[in-house]
C-alpha cells in the first residue's frame, strides 16, 4: 500500500526513509512550514468522543496557495 506524505522542502528523504520507511510517497511543497504555523485548532465531538485537530487557518491557506501557484 502507498501512503503519501506532505513536506517542506528541506526534510532530508534518507531521514525520512530511516524513520518512516521508503513505502512513503514524499509531496514537498515549497514553504509548507508557514501553513504548519499558522494553524487553528478544532474540535469534533462524534459520539461520547471529542477529537482535537489542527487545519491551516483559512487565510494563511489562501495566502500559501497564492503564493506558491504555478501558471
């Protein structure tokens, strides 16, 4: 099974693959690290759980899609 995983461009690939395996498909996407700062955190209540995520706050979202658009 291929799993994929979305980075920055400076993750080193053999570091990657030391801890993580060389099954990873790596996406590197110029300044990803701003979209990993700039996050909101939310909450989802399913049941008797709650579950925390993290998602890039939806203006650094556009800003890094416009900023990183090829034409």
């Amino acid at each position: 099974m291929r799993l994929d995983f979305i980075s920055s461009l400076d993750v080193n690939n053999k570091v990657v693959e030391e801890y993580i395996g060389k099954q990873i498909f790596i996406f590197k996407i110029d300044k990803f690290n701003f979209l990993l700062e700039n996050r909101i955190n939310i909450k989802i209540k399913k049941k008797r759980n709650e579950y925390s995520i993290y998602c890039p706050k939806p203006s650094a979202f556009i800003y890094h899609k416009a900023a990183t658009f090829v034409i």
